[in-house]
C-alpha cells in the first residue's frame, strides 16, 4: 500500500506526542513493507527537503504563513493538487485541526485517492477555545466529513464528533504506547537529580496545556514537602513568563527546566519521577499520561472525559482551572505515590499500527 501521511509535525523536527505518534507509524508501517511518504512542511530551512529515514521519506515544504501555530502552506496545497491515484492508494492526514488537513479534505472532495483523518483531540492547544469551536461547527466539521474514515482514540471522543454533526464512519482506534520501553524497571536518568519528591510536566508551553497552574500548584506545596522539586520537560512561546512566573514566587531552586528532552531518554526520566502533573484545557489521549501510568507514575491532570476513563481510581482528576484545587490533588498524590506499573490494556502501540492499518487498507481497496 502507497500512504501519503499529511502531518503539520514530524518528530524529530517537531517534539511532542502527535510528532512522535506520525514518526512512528510510519517508521512501523514501513517495516511492514507498505511504502510511506510524509508531507509536513517545515520552519527550518537547513533540513533537508527530501529525507529517507526509518524506511520512509519526509517530504518538507514551505511553511507559508504561520496563524496561531497553524502553517498556511501554499507548498502543500500544490503538492496534494498533483498527486493522484497512480502515485498513492490512500492519504492518511493528521489532526482536524490544521490547515494541512483541510487541504487533504479539499484533495479528496475533488480527487479520487481515499482520506482517512485521525482526530488527536477536538479542540486546538493555540486557539481561543471560542474561535475554535466556531471552526468545528463550519471548516472543521467539512473537512470530517470530506473522509472516507476518521480514527478517533475514545468512545467519548467518538460521541464528541458525532454531536458535531459528522456523518462519517468513525473507527475507535486507541492511542498506543511501547509497553516493554515504559517500566518501572530499569535505570533513571541523570538529568534529574532530586533526594525528595519529583513532580513532572511532560509538554508543550502553550496556551492550552496551561503549565503555569502545574507551577503555582506546585508551589502551594512546597511548605508541606520542602524537598519536592519541579521539572518542566518541554519548550514553547511560554517559557519566558514561566520563568517570570517561578522568580516571581522564589521557587527557583525547586524548579528546573529540562527544555526538549530526546524521546529515548523519556523512560529513564519517568521512572526518575513520582508525580505527572497535566492541566491541559484540552487533550486526545495523551501518551505522557499512558507512558507516566505504565512507568508507575500518580496522574495529576484536568477532568477531561475522554481520558478519565483510561485512568486508575487513585489518580487526580481536577475539574476546575483553580491553582488551589490542583494544590489539593497535587498534595494527595505525593502523599500517594505508591509506584507500581498499571497495565495499560488496550494501548499498546503495535496493535495501533495494526489496526490503524487494516483500516487505511480497507478504504483504499473500496
């Protein structure tokens, strides 16, 4: 099968889970001998606009104009005018919420190459939620419907879709994670150097991951466990008021920032930890959370539906964007931290790729 994958990131380019997820699919689809091109487009202009790796090739573009995190790319929208079925059976685009899969849809409402979406989570981490939820009830609920399937990681978020009014078929494919990488046995990692409590953030500093309410929730809490530290493992647009944010409550010697931590260096780092802390105002699944709970790690995060159902009974969920209440579920879990693994049934990342792929190939038979 020819796949083209449509992705706004690619890891390494871009760090972060969705990147990571585009990478290794195609890497593992490629190994299943299915012949895999990714077009994403690309801000750094020493990268190479052609790549073989892992089996597949980038193809990177222009960026174009960049909106609220989104690269409006004229590049892409040539490239995806051109292609046709002698080139690719299938395109596999990712995440609703990028101009380069509104350009996927508009490619198959007028061509004939089959469309298959997956939904990384309803609402973007860049946009007002309000401007966004006007997009989901016009261009984003269009460019559903323009595919031949979409992949949603939850029933809920299933549910979520279909109240938008998307008329396509939905498959529920779980957002998966390497089991046998994410311990909590093996060795630690030497970036973190703490004798007391660990608290991680694992993301993007953006608007929709809110980090700043892990850092003042943290900071409540230091009275009550002087040895805790803080380690933010991430970078974004937000990273210098975050900094403002701990001189400004003199937490500094609690607090590092690990910046952009390579992915092979993650297990060691969760098993270092004690506490994941994530008050996204919107998620998917994300896999930090699936990797922290199969690494031993207590879960500290936003009450987000399509995720509480994937969590154990001891975890933290927090209902309201108050510092004070992630104070409390913060302080209940370093109390907590019991270790341990949690069997993450059902989210394992080869029968993602399995099913993902039973999937791609059935609509590009039909």
């Amino acid at each position: 099968m020819r796949i083209l994958r449509v992705a706004p990131w690619i890891y390494p380019d871009t760090k972060g889970g969705g990147g990571y997820h585009v990478h290794a699919m195609s890497r593992d689809q490629a190994a299943m001998g299915h012949d895999v091109t990714v077009l994403t487009t690309r801000e750094d202009e020493s990268l190479p606009r052609v790549e073989e790796t892992h089996g597949y090739t980038i193809l990177r573009v222009s960026s174009g104009v960049t909106l609220l995190g989104n690269d409006v790319s004229p590049a892409v929208a040539r490239y995806l005018w051109h292609a046709d079925r002698e080139d690719f059976d299938v395109i596999h685009a990712h995440s609703h919420c990028y101009f380069v899969t509104n350009l996927a849809a508009l490619k198959r409402r007028l061509g004939s190459i089959p469309l298959a979406i997956t939904n990384h989570g309803l609402y973007s981490q860049n946009a007002p939620e309000r401007l966004f939820s006007l997009y989901l009830q016009t261009l984003g609920r269009w460019t559903f419907n323009q595919a031949d399937v979409v992949f949603c990681y939850t029933d809920v978020d299933k549910q979520r879709v279909r109240d938008l009014g998307v008329s396509t078929r939905i498959k529920v494919v779980s957002n998966g994670i390497d089991t046998e990488r994410f311990t909590p046995e093996g060795p630690e990692s030497d970036l973190i150097d703490a004798e007391g409590p660990v608290v991680l953030f694992v993301g993007r500093f953006a608007e929709g991951k809110r980090p700043w309410l892990a850092v003042e929730a943290f900071a409540q809490v230091l009275s009550e466990y002087p040895d805790a530290e803080l380690y933010l493992c991430g970078d974004g647009a937000l990273r210098g008021d975050l900094e403002a944010q701990v001189a400004e409550l003199g937490i500094g010697e609690a607090v590092t920032f690990l910046g952009h931590v390579p992915y092979d260096e993650m297990p060691k780092v969760y098993r270092s930890g004690n506490v994941l802390v994530l008050p996204s105002r919107a998620e998917g699944v994300p896999r930090t959370v699936l990797e922290a709970m199969a690494s031993g790690l207590e879960i500290v995060m936003s009450d987000l539906d399509q995720v509480s159902s994937v969590l154990r009974p001891r975890d933290q969920l927090v209902e309201t964007a108050d510092p004070k209440s992630y104070r409390t579920a913060l302080r209940s879990a370093l109390e907590e931290r019991t270790g341990g693994t949690h069997e993450v049934s059902g989210h394992r990342w080869i029968e993602t790729v399995e099913r993902t792929t039973v999937a791609l190939t059935s609509i590009s038979e039909s």
